[in-house]
C-alpha cells in the first residue's frame, strides 16, 4: 500500500516545478522557455501515472 508520505510528496513535487518556472522564465529565451514547458508537461505526466499507480496500490490492498 501507498504510503501517505509518497502522496505528499507527489504533491509537493508538482507544486514546486509550477512555483519555480516563472522565476526561470524571465532570464531564459524561446527555446529555453519551450524546453521547460517541456520538462514540466513530463513531470505532470509522471506524476499522474504515480498516482494512477497508487490508486491501483491502494485498491488492491
């Protein structure tokens, strides 16, 4: 079974990439900022599958 602490920190994760892009955004270039979207849309999809995985944890336990 999944742990409430790796719930949390799944959470945390993801609010600390969308409190950190802005301030990387205002020094960077086009092709950075594209990059960093980038990075972020794959961390929302890691993080969405981890939960999907949790909740399969959970279900079976």
């Amino acid at each position: 079974m999944a742990k409430l602490s790796d719930k949390l920190y799944l959470e945390a994760s993801h609010a600390h990439y969308l409190r950190n892009i802005p301030k990387l955004l205002r020094s960077c270039d086009t092709a950075e900022v594209n990059r960093l979207i980038q990075i972020v849309e794959r961390k929302d999809t890691e993080i969405e599958a981890l939960k999907l995985h949790i909740k399969e944890l959970e279900a079976k336990a």
